[in-house]
DNA sequence: ATAAAATAGTGATTTTTTTCACAAGGTCAA
DNA sequence: TTGACCTTGTGAAAAAAATCACTATTTTAT
C-alpha cells in the first residue's frame, strides 16, 4: 500500500466522519467535488487520498458512500471499534468516558486510577482497576491502544509501564513528553496548544 | 513578517512549551540540537521555524529561553492569558473549567449553557449564563474567542450567533462543522479524530 | 443511438516544506 | 591571544505535498 502521508490519514477521518453524515441524511453518492467543498479542500486532493488505496470511485458517479465508508475503516482498522483502556479516571477522563459519541467509536474495556474511593466502581459502565493491575490487564485481554488522562508528572511512568506490557499506541492528552522506543505510537494531544494555536489567527482586543 | 507555515505555528506551541519546562529546570539557554532531540525534530527546521520572527539566538550559546518564551508569547498573542468564552458546560465544558493547568492560559471570562439548573451558578469559579446572554456578553465585554463544546446539533447556531456578536476565533469541540465567513477562525478539534489516526499507525490483536 | 454533462484517475508541474552544507560568529580553556 | 569547539543563520538542493491540465469512463437527457 506503500508509505502514507500523515496528512492524508488525517484527512481520512475526515472524510469519514463526513460521509457517515452524508448516509444518514440519506444520500448514496457523493463526488470529490461535493467532499472538497464541505470540508475546504480541493476535489483533485480528495481522489489523490484516496487513490492511494485503490480505485474506488466510479466516473460519472462519484464515490459510493457505504462502500467508502466501509473501506476506511478497514483502512483506519476500526472496522470494529478498537478495545483500548484509559488511564486516569478525573475530569477530563470522566468526560471521555460519558461521551455516547466517543464511546460508540472505541470499546474502553476498563479505567485505572490511583484513587482508592475509585477502584471497584464503574464510570459510565466502565469498571475502574487500580493503577497497579495495568499490566496485567493489558497483558490478559492483549490491548494495544491506551488513553492517557493522569496528572503530567506521573505520565511517564505509566507510559512505561504500558509499553512494557505490550500497548502499542497512546493517545496522550497529558502535556508530558513521553518517549517511545520503535513500533510504538505516541499521539499527542495537548488542549492547551490547540487554544494557542488558534490565539495566533485571531486579532488582540 | 511574512506568511507563517500552520506547521511552524504548531510547533512554535509545541517549543513555548517545552522552553518553560526547562526554565523551571533552571536551564538558561537552550540549542536548536537540543530542543529538537527532545520534540523529535531536526535542529535545522527548529532554527528555520525561529527565524521567521527575526534573528532570536546566540552563536555558539543558542537561544537564551527567558527571552524567547516572551518572543513566543508575544508572537502567539498570550503575552496576557487570552479572554475567552465557553458554549456548552457539560461534560467536556466542566472539564476544561476544572483544569488548571489550562485555565492558566486562558482567562475564562464567563460560561453560557441553556440547561436552567446551571444558569446563574458557578462552575470553578466561572460565572454560567444563560445561551440567550451570548450576544450580549460578548458584545459588551468585547471578547474574540470562544470554547465550544455543546452537543454538535445546536453547534451551527450558536456559532451563527458568536459569530454575528463579533467572534473571530473559535475552538470547536463538537463534531459539527461550521461554516466561517472571511476574518473568522475556526479550529475543530475532534477527540474521536484523534483516536482513529492514532489507530491506522497501530496493528490490530 | 447520440451528444452533452459529470466525474474519477493521473502524468506533469508547481508550490511548499524540509533538509543539506557550510559560512559567520561566538564561547571557552589554556 | 590562540585555537578548538559550538551553534546560529542561510543559500541551495531535495523531498514532499498540492494543484493543474487532461484523459478515460459513465450517466443522463434527448
Ligand atoms: N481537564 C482538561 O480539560 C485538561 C485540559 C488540558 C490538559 N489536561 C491534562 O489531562 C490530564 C488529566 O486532566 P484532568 O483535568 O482530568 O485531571 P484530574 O486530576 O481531574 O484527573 C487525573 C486522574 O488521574 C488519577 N491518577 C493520579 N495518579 C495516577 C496513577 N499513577 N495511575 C492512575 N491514575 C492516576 C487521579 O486520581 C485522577 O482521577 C492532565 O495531565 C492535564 O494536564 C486536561
Ligand atoms: N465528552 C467528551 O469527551 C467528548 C469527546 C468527543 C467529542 N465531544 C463533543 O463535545 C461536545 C460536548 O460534549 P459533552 O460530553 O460535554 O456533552 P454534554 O451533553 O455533557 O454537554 C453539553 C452541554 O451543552 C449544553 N447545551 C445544550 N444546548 C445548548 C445551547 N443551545 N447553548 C448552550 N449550551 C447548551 C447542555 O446543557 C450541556 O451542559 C459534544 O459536541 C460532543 O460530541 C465530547
């Protein structure tokens, strides 16, 4: 399938999330041109992602949606949701946890916290471990993906401990910077940096 | 100063942020070499990214880190915390309010939620008005951006609405996508997204 | 059946971004 | 003061990404 530009798989998501609108208002095709303009990009760069893939649209017609749909997810390996685990159960982890949107897209199989008065209780239905149980957990049910929601400080620690048993991406909302040995993935996402960010494209009062 | 590669505003986020965790190491300076190995960049692009915004380090030393975070700052707009407002003080919205490691860089003036038992409380501090009030506020306090984190269906109109009162930067937390006339900002930030990019780059158990 | 309209796919080109290679300063120890 | 050593800043080159211009299909209206 050869080397896929980052860009590319960002914007994949894009054009799932997009179609899964597109199918529920009803619509069966949708043409590059139609994706370009909801989401601000250009037709040609829209059939360049996804020729990468293989042909899948049809001339004259445009990209059958539930198709599309289907092969990015195969693509994005989320044809099922993925089982992850989320470490650090407060406001922000909590919050992951009671999002129906963000729940029907990852099956989160269990929380882990410091916090005594949490273990043993479920959040949202998910049952909450303690921090100490990471391993072996990971190890049982042989997951790969964990979200990271703790303080920053002990961030790195827990990153080692996940790496060490075996998880293969983390989903880092913590401003901590965690190291990664090869084959594991660090996605980081800082809310901070996304409000300074944005700081930068708008005028001072 | 030229146009400024979205990638290198990103990554100016991603040096402020590490320059003050050195200077709370108290480093005094800092090279290109090093801030790259840490951020996982090469020191050319480090330098490259500096040097938009004019000539910030010393030969033979590198950059002298209480200067260039303020140089930061102030390209960034943050010197002061920046004045924002908050759509929607639900799960996601509260978590926000309650991170103090975030309400350290944005000075949260006031929250607007349309659920009357918040309306009139306190969330950490943050005064919650009713959705009716947003035009208002906005106007009179003249504030330029705004949190969105509401359920997506209502997004579009309170955007309309923020939008018309003057907003020109938004930071949308809801999957819905909204439409910006010229002059207006909008950065989406989609947790959900982020999991499933994170999930092509990981092998599936 | 035919022509007009729509639309995907793609080689070539352009633009943007990153990296290379190195000159120009500066530090620091002896 | 000298000379070895760092580190920035930068023109040129390379690499990557995006766009253009066009071809090949397919649909649709007549
Ligand atoms: N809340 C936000 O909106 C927000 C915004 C930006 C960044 N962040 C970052 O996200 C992270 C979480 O933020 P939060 O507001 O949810 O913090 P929080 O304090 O509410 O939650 C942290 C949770 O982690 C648990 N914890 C502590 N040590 C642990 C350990 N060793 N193992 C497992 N769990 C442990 C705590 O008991 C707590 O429940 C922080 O790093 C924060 O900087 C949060
Ligand atoms: N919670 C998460 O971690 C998470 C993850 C991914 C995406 N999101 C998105 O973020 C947004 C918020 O998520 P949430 O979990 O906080 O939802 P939520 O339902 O907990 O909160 C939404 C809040 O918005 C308020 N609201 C409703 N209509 C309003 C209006 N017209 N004006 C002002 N306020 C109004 C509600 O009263 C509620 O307090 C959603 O769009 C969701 O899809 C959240």
């Amino acid at each position: 399938m050869g080397r896929i530009p980052p860009a590319t798989v960002k914007r994949l998501c894009f054009y799932l999330h997009l179609l899964e609108r597109l199918k529920k208002e009803g619509k069966e095709y949708v043409s590059s041109k139609e994706l370009a303009e909801r989401l601000d990009l250009t037709d040609t760069q829209v059939r360049r992602d996804l020729v990468y893939f293989g042909k899948m649209g049809k001339r004259g017609m445009g990209y059958e949606i539930e198709k599309l749909i289907k092969e990015l997810r195969k693509i994005l390996k989320i044809e099922k949701p993925r089982r992850a685990i989320l470490i650090g159960a407060g406001n922000l982890g909590t919050a992951l946890l009671a999002s129906p949107f963000f729940r029907k897209r990852v099956e989160i199989v269990a929380a882990f916290d410091a916090d005594i008065n949490k273990v043993g209780r479920r959040i949202h239905g998910v049952p909450v471990y303690s921090d100490c149980e990471i391993s072996r957990v990971v190890r049982e049910m042989g997951i790969k993906i964990a979200i990271l929601t703790t303080p920053p400080d002990v961030a790195p620690d827990i990153a080692g401990i996940l790496i060490n048993a075996g998880i293969q991406g983390i989903l880092n909302f913590t401003p901590a910077s965690i190291k990664s040995p090869p084959g594991v993935f660090i996605h980081d996402v800082d809310l901070t940096m996304e409000l300074e960010y944005l700081s930068f494209f708008v005028e001072e009062e």
